[in-house]
C-alpha cells in the first residue's frame, strides 16, 4: 500500500507527524506500508507556486491512499483566488473524484464534559454524515465577481447532476445499512430547485434499500435539531456546502473539533484521510494542537481504502485507551485530567497500540 502524505499548513506538519507515528509502528510489524511526503496548500505555494502542484497530484494518484493534514494561513490570504491554499484542497477532491466524504461525530464518554452541551444531550452520541464533496455551489458554473449596472455583483451557483445525487445516495444508504438503518437527507427543497431534485433522486434511491428508514429535513432545521437533540440521527446525507456548515456543528458535540476524522471515498473507496478541523494558525508550531482526529483518519483508511477492519479497530482503540488513561490535549483538557502536547499525546497512542 502506498500513501501519499501531504502535510500541508499550519498544524498539518504536527499532526501528520503522529499519524505517521503510528503507520511506521504497523509497518515495522510487517504492513507493506510505503509513504511518501509531498506539499500541498500554502506549502504547495511556497514550493512550487501552486497549492497543488502536478508532481504532489501524480503522487496523490499514483498512491493507494492519501493522509492529508490541513491548508490555509493568513499569509496566504491576499494571494489570487487560484492560487490560495483552499484552492489545492478543492482540485484534489475533484481531480481524485472524491465525491463521498465521511464524517462520522462520536463521543467517547470521558469527553462529554469537554463538549459545550449538556452530558445528557450528547452521551452516546454516534452519528455519520455524508457530504457530497465534488459538486454543488462549490463548483457550479457560471461564478464570479462582476460588474452590473454600475455595481459589483458577486454569484455562484447552486448545481447537482442527478447522476451526482445518485451515487453519493448509493454511498449513503449502504453506510445507514450497516449502522441503524435510519438515513435523515437534508436539503433546503421549500426553496431551492436544486434541493428539490436531490430531494426526488434520494426517494428514487431508497427504493433500492427498503430496510433503511428515509427521511427528509431542512437544512434550517437540522442544525437546530443537531444542537437540540443530536441523538435522533443515524445517518445523514447532504450537499457540499450543507454537510460544510452541519459537520462543523456536530464535531462540537463531541467536545472538539480537534477530534473528528473524515474519509473522502471515490467509486472504489480509494480514499483521502483528513481531519476536519483547519490548520490552526495561531497554535501552529507550538505542539499543542490535538492530533487525534488525524491518527482516528489513518484508522479510516484502514477501515474503508484497506479494508482492514481489525487494524482501523486497533488504532481506534489505541486512540479510546488514551482518553481513559487521562491525557488530554489543551482542546478537551478539563479540570483534573492531564494536558499532554501534540507529540507526547500521539507517543501515547503508539504505546497504548503496542500493548
Ligand atoms: C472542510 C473545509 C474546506 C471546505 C475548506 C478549507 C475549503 O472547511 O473540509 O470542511 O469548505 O470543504
Ligand atoms: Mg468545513
């Protein structure tokens, strides 16, 4: 198995560093694991004024898998759109055609009074999102910014294939099969076209799996739900800029962001692993950042590229033994457990993995 590793900005190095930790630890057991470290984002930039250079995508698609750590710094702000970090990030999505991305938000029970919600809100919470990754109003044309009648004006566009509908629905009603059987779609159809076939394609999906119980909810009103009682969901399936804004509002219910991977999958599950927080910026270099939601993303891969479950429940484990041995991160630190740095808490996993 080959793995592109692609650090990026910010924390990425930090975290992607513990995540590689742990891969060495497999392979010196014996997985045929061979890395291979290339820059992307801000770092694409610096290294070949591109955020995804053409020699960082060969690598990407030549591998099996690629570990991402994240994009983005303010030094980058002021580039040309194209050019900035965000940018990089979007092309290999599209470029790798990874369409489907997991975003599964857990709560492991010694956390559940890191999360700003009440314990009894989010103890035992257990829920994945799928976000449509490649499609959308991220990449709809026509976009832009100009001038109409003497005034700026900027648009985007809102635009879903139903074939793009489709398969990301195939994805999803196999991940509810497979967990509780309930997948909630959610779209904005009372007011947008586009919402509205989504919202058909996904009721024309279902036929195929009638043991999942479908249903629908606006995008308004699921992110109340998911504040409000987050423990009615199952599966969730939803658009590119949705499951943006609802995964960034789950991972706080389970107590940081800094604790939730994702997987983003093409037709044959070749993947990219990645946490869903950003680059952080003002930790960056400090070696405090949590890199947790990174190693539980080289877990993914195992689960979902390797087909390795017993090695993704390995790691995961791990991962569950330091939450109870006490160490925590500054993110998820509280009174009375003990702040480990970013590289002391990924040490911890590579000895609880040992044992
Ligand atoms: C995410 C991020 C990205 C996105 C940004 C960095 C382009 O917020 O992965 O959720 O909007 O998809
Ligand atoms: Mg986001």
């Amino acid at each position: 198995m080959k793995i592109a590793v692609l650090p990026g900005d910010g924390i990425g190095p930090e975290i992607v560093a513990q995540a590689v930790k742990v891969l060495e630890v497999l392979r010196t057991e014996g997985a045929k694991l061979e890395m291979e470290t290339a820059p992307i984002g801000g770092a694409g930039y610096d290294a070949a004024g591109d955020p995804l250079p053409d020699t960082t995508l060969k690598l990407a698609r030549e591998a099996d898998a690629v570990l991402l750590g994240a994009v983005g710094g303010p030094q980058y702000d002021a580039l040309d759109r194209p050019l900035r970090p965000e940018r990089g990030l979007l092309r290999i999505r599209k470029e790798l055609n990874l369409f489907a991305n997991l975003r599964p938000a857990l709560l492991y029970p010694e956390l559940a009074s890191a999360s700003s919600l009440k314990p009894e809100v989010v103890s035992g919470l257990d829920l994945m999102i799928v976000r449509e990754l490649t499609g959308d109003v991220y990449f709809g044309q026509p976009r832009g910014i100009e001038v109409r009648n003497g005034e700026r004006v900027g648009f985007n566009t809102m635009l879903y294939a139903e074939s793009e509908v489709r398969r990301v629905a195939h994805v999803a009603f196999g991940i509810a099969m497979k967990r509780g059987k309930k997948l909630c779609s959610v779209d904005k159809a009372n007011v947008l076209e586009c919402s509205e076939l989504w919202k058909e394609v996904m009721i024309e999906v279902s036929k195929d799996y009638p043991d999942v119980a479908l249903s629908h909810m606006y995008v308004d009103n699921a992110a109340m739900q998911l504040i409000r009682a987050p423990k009615q969901f199952d599966t969730i399936v939803t658009g590119n800029i949705f499951g943006d804004i609802l995964s960034d509002a789950a991972s706080m219910l389970s107590g940081s962001i800094g604790m939730l991977p994702s997987a983003s999958l093409d037709e044959n599950n070749k993947g990219m692993f990645e946490p869903i927080h950003g680059s952080a910026p003002d930790i960056a270099g400090k070696n405090m950042a949590n890199p947790l939601a990174t190693i539980l993303s080289a877990a993914m891969m195992y689960r979902y590229t390797f087909a390795d479950l017993a090695t993704a429940d390995r790691i995961e484990n791990a991962v569950k033994k330091v939450i109870s041995q006490g160490l925590r991160t500054s993110d998820i630190w509280t009174e009375g457990t003990q702040k480990v740095s970013c590289s002391k808490m990924g040490d911890a996993v590579v000895k609880a993995l040992a044992s």
